[in-house]
C-alpha cells in the first residue's frame, strides 16, 4: 500500500511540474496539486484509522 502511495504521490507531483512548465497546461497543474494533497490527507486517515484498532 506504501508503494502505492508513493507512486501517485510522484505521478501527480510530475503532473504539477509539467502544467507549471507549459502555459496552456495551467490546468494540469492544478489538477496534479490538487490530487497530490488528496492523496496524502486519504494516507493520514487510513494510517491513523489502522492504529487505533
């Protein structure tokens, strides 16, 4: 899970370089940052569901 966690985490931060690097693709960057916080706040909850049981 930790994995795939970290993949995403880089497929998104790519995804936010490349919008920031190409003006058209303003949009892509903020879809990748966007992403990448969703994905880390999911990680915070699941990892802090799982200690408590």
């Amino acid at each position: 899970m930790l994995i795939l966690l970290v993949v995403l985490l880089v497929i998104w931060l790519i995804a936010a370089v490349v919008g920031f690097a190409f003006k058209g693709l303003l949009w892509l960057a903020i879809i990748g940052i966007i992403l990448f916080i969703a994905t880390v706040v999911i990680a915070f909850i699941r990892r802090a569901a799982s200690r408590r049981s």
